[in-house]
C-alpha cells in the first residue's frame, strides 16, 4: 500500500514516487486524519522515496538496500539513523 484516493480507498497498483502519481491518489502518509496525530510512524517497503519527502513524524526507512542503495536503521530511543551501504552494485 503506497496511495489512496481522497475518500480514503486503497489503490494497491501505483508505486511510483509521489511525483509521477496518477492524480488523484495521494501517498497515504499524506491525508488528514487521527491516526497521525500524537504518533511517531516508521514505515518501509516503499525504495523509490529514499527515505525522503514525508511529513514530520513520519519516518521512511526504506533506501533501496536490495536495489544498491542503503540499508537504514533508525534508533528509536533518540531517534538517530544509521547507514550501511549496500553490498550490491546500484540497479537504475
């Protein structure tokens, strides 16, 4: 799951970068809602973002380790992010 309509539906084909998008989807961690506030969010599974682009308080932490990025680790206690390069060549 990467986007949903403005209504809330899942749309479980698109996962492009926010970007490319087909309008009117949105990336999840974009829509207004309760689940996001008063909570700190980790999510993965989504390498195209690098880790970047989301709202304070949600936190991407896939950056493409199988794809010849890196591997990110996120200490919850103090929030610190650690990097290790991947071991395989970067695939385009």
């Amino acid at each position: 799951m990467r986007y949903c309509f403005p209504n809330g539906q899942l749309d479980m084909i698109c996962k492009d970068v926010p970007e490319k998008a087909t309008p009117p989807l949105k990336p999840w961690f974009m829509l207004e809602g309760p689940v996001r506030e008063g909570y700190t969010i980790a999510f993965g599974h989504w390498a195209s973002l690098e880790g970047k682009g989301t709202p304070e308080g949600i936190l991407g932490l896939d950056t493409g380790c199988c794809w010849g990025g890196t591997l990110t680790l996120l200490r919850w206690e103090d929030q610190q992010y650690f990097h290790q390069p991947s071991l395989q060549k970067k695939k385009s």
